[in-house]
C-alpha cells in the first residue's frame, strides 16, 4: 500500500506534471511520427488490433510518401521527429530501406517495429545503411505462448532476429515489447531471464486493448489481479537495476503505481506529439485509432496545415467528461484514458486501468 507521505510526494509532482500537460497541448510539438508502410502482414496475430493481412488497395507509391516526407522536413526540423515505421510488417514493402535512406538523408531519425520473421544479416545491413537507430521486435511469451499467439515455428525466428540486432553492435537501442495477456503473465520471469542473456537493452510491457481480432478472445484481457500483478513485476525488475522495464503509456495507474513502472507520468500524446501517416496517406495519430481521429490525407493536403490547424478532438478532451469519467476525481490527470482505449459509441472507456486496480486490491 503507498503511505499517506509517499501519497502527498506523488499528488505534488501530478500537480506538476498536469501543468506540463497543459503546455504541451497548447505548443502541441511534433515529435513522433508513425509512418505505417503497409497493411500487409506475414503473421495473423490472434491479437492484432488493425487486422493486418494484406496490402489494403490505395497504399501510398515510393514518391508520394517520400514526397510527404519532404514537406515535413521542410516545415519542421526533421532532427527533432523520430519516425516509427510499423505495418503490417515493414519488411514486407519492397522500397522501405529505399524510402528510409531518402528520410534519413533530411534529417529524420527513425525506428521500426517488426515481427522478425524476415530479419536475416542482409536486413540487418539495409537497416544499417538506411540509418535506423532503434528497433523493437515483437515477443509475446516463451515459445509455446509466442506461438499460440502468432505462429507455429515463429519463436526461434523472433528471438534470432533479437539475437541479430542486438550483436551487430549498429543500433542505439534493440528492444522487445510484448503484449501482456493470460497466456503469458506464467512466462515474465523466463522472458526477463531470457531477454538479459540476450543483452537487449529494453523490455516494453503492454496490455492487450480489446479491439481487432482481440476482441473476441477474452483470454487476451488480464483480469484486475492479473494487472497488478503485472505492474508489481514491473516496479521489482525496475528496483534490480538489471534489463531496464517500463510499461507502455497506455493508462493512469493511480497513486500506487505513476511515477513507478516507466520514466514519465501518464498523459496520451496522440495528437499533441504524435502523428501519423496510414499506409492509404490518411493523416492521424497513433495507427490504431478508429477512422473518426483522421485528420486530413497527404495525396489532397499539406502535413503542416492539418497539424497546426486540426486535431481539436485530440487537443481538447472535455467532449470524453462523461458517464463515468465525469465525477472522477483522476480526471484532469487521467482525461478518460488513452484515446484507443476510449469507446466512442458508448461514452466510456473501453478499459480503465484505476478501476481494475481498485478492484484487484489496490
């Protein structure tokens, strides 16, 4: 339980942090942004949220998205925006260390997010010479959960490309994140083990939203004991000083948990810091928004014209003050949640992370 003295140190530095917020949203400084390459996908994840199978109609040409680029990186210092490319699967698009060289070369730093299917030495040599600076490789459980989850025959191959990253020595940061269920809580402590071996340097926990395919397997949601659980595990291993943890900020936690299992306090930065390009050149936020966050398309508009001048409904949060959100005591904190895990045709989140915590013991 947190102290009434560690309570009052904790509520201090949210007063202070909900003042930065404040800020942040009115300069609403472009930091981060997804370019999703493609929908097509080599895996069927039972949990994918965007339902990635194959290239949807439409996706964006070698030039228009090295075109978008460029007008990015004119209106804006490209030094300062890291691009996350993610899919799909990036590997998948043919022109992707193409496309990547010509938005290093302006300025941009980038990343990707990729399953490892495909990663070999040759790939790790492309990325290499395109400029990529950080990965994430996917990692959902110990073998016989990865699978399950994924594919047969898809955990040896995952963990080599990890293995790959990591020993060519090119990259400032190799990291695995995996996607939190009950058919992993069983595997965190031989995924912790079995990632410090490998000598990555960061393991990125998350929950499992409930949209997608997710949505009709009730396994992929952990249960309020189960959560807790999960951010105990989180808050020790960060103690160890050891793999460096952190949960991804994808909800508020509450006292007994902001400020210990990842670096920042909570606060969705969807359309405040990120953006994103979709593979069709619709202009959003985080990829796995619903279609109601698309802000405006790179083929009919200027990428600076709808961020400076659209993502109201991102910015300002006061229409999510409602149902149960609306007498929460959390809420200039917590502002109903990340926008993913917000449900639209009910008014209400699709998940609270305080809620489940209360009722799991805290």
């Amino acid at each position: 339980m947190i102290s009434g003295f560690d309570r009052l140190v904790l509520l201090g530095r949210l007063k202070v942090w909900q003042d930065r917020l404040e800020k942040e949203r009115k300069e609403h400084r472009l930091r981060y942004l997804f370019w999703e390459t493609t929908r097509a996908c080599n895996l069927r994840c039972r949990h994918c949220g965007s339902d990635c199978t194959v290239p949807k109609p439409g996706e964006l040409s070698t030039g228009e998205i090295k075109a978008a680029f460029k007008s990015i990186a004119s209106d804006y210092d490209a030094r300062s925006i890291m691009v996350a490319v993610t899919g799909g699967e990036p590997l998948l698009r043919k022109d992707l260390f193409d496309v990547m060289g010509y938005a290093h070369g302006l300025g941009f730093p980038w990343g990707m997010v990729t399953n490892g299917m495909l990663v070999d030495d040759e790939v790790i040599e492309k990325c290499g010479r395109a400029g990529m600076s950080t990965v994430t490789v996917s990692v959902d459980g110990l073998r016989e959960a990865h699978e399950h989850i994924r594919r047969g025959g898809s955990f040896e191959r995952t963990i080599e490309a990890l293995k790959l990253f990591k020993d060519s020595g090119r990259f400032s940061v190799v990291q695995a994140t995996t996607c939190a269920s009950q058919y992993n809580t069983g595997d965190l402590q031989g995924l912790y083990e079995l990632f410090s071996r490998l000598g990555i340097d960061e393991w990125r926990l998350l929950t499992v939203t409930p949209i997608g395919r997710a949505r009709d397997d009730p396994n992929f949601r952990l249960q309020p004991g189960q959560l807790r659980s999960l951010l105990d595990f989180i808050v020790a291993k960060r103690r160890e000083k050891g793999l460096r943890v952190t949960f991804e900020e994808e909800g508020f936690l509450g006292p007994a948990y902001e400020g210990k299992v990842r670096d920042s306090l909570f606060y969705c930065p969807a359309g405040i810091n990120i953006a994103s390009i979709l593979a069709c050149g619709d202009i959003g936020a985080c990829p796995n928004l619903p279609p109601e966050f698309i802000q405006g398309n790179v083929r009919k508009d200027r990428f600076k014209d709808v961020w400076e001048n659209r993502y109201g409904n991102m910015r300002d949060l006061g229409w999510k003050r409602c149902g149960t959100c609306a007498g929460c005591a959390w809420w200039d904190l917590c502002r109903g949640n990340s926008l993913h895990l917000w449900d639209l045709k009910n008014g209400r989140p699709i998940m609270c992370h305080l809620q489940a915590l209360e009722e799991g013991g805290r």
